[in-house]
C-alpha cells in the first residue's frame, strides 16, 4: 500500500509520452482490457505534473486478480485487484488495505486513473507489453 501511495506522492522527474491511439474508450472494461504492464507517465494534482522515466514505476495486472506494483529503487509490493461498476472503477488490495480509483480513460495503449481517495489525483499510464 505504502509503494503505491508513494508512486503517487514522489518528487518530479521527467518524461512525456503521446498517446497514439485515439479509438479506446473513456473507461468501462468487464476487466480483462487492463490485464498487462503498465508504466506510470505522470501524476497530476492541483496544477502540478510530475513525471516518470519509462518503467520508473510499474503496475502489473495478471489476469489471475494478483498484480505487481513496483518502484523506482527495485520496490516491489504484490496486490490483488478487481475492477467494479462495470469497469468504470479498479481496486487494488494490499493485504486488508484497498486503494480504490475511477478510470477515466482505458484504450490500447493508455491507462488514466483517478484517485478515489484524494480526487483530482490522476495518474496516467503507457502499456508496455
């Protein structure tokens, strides 16, 4: 929990990346559209953009429910995950703990997350895989 909260809190850094597929949708998935590997590009709060060196961080979603977020010194931490609201929502658990988010854009190759907790908070993502 404590890893990807501060994937979300950690200090600018940069890299910006395009998104080239315009023929996703704005969020609505039964699930298996975010299975992959996904890299963090930026984090935005309040005016504020942090950027991410590609695989600077990582949210690995495995069709199995289990995932893998990692962090930028080799930090790993194993989460299960669930996607509700008829994919308009993505939750992960670390151990009794759930992260909850609203995804406000699913396609391809882009992944756009808003924090349920602390809204305003989006975090953008680029597939890798």
């Amino acid at each position: 929990l404590c890893l990807l909260l501060a994937i979300t809190l950690m200090a600018f850094t940069a890299c910006d990346k395009d998104d080239n597929d315009s023929s996703g949708n704005k969020g609505g998935s039964d699930g298996n559209d975010i299975v992959g590997q996904w890299s963090l590009l930026k984090s935005e709060y309040n005016g504020d953009t942090e950027y991410y060196d590609e695989g600077e961080y990582m949210l690995i979603i495995n069709e199995n429910g289990r995932g893998i977020a990692t962090g930028g010194k080799g930090d790993n931490e194993t989460f299960l995950w669930e996607v509700g609201d008829n994919g308009r929502t993505f939750v992960m658990f670390f151990g009794d703990e759930a992260e909850s988010y609203t995804v406000r854009e699913l396609t391809s190759n882009r992944l756009v997350l808003e924090d349920r907790e602390y809204p305003g908070w989006i975090d953008t993502y680029e597939r890798l895989d």
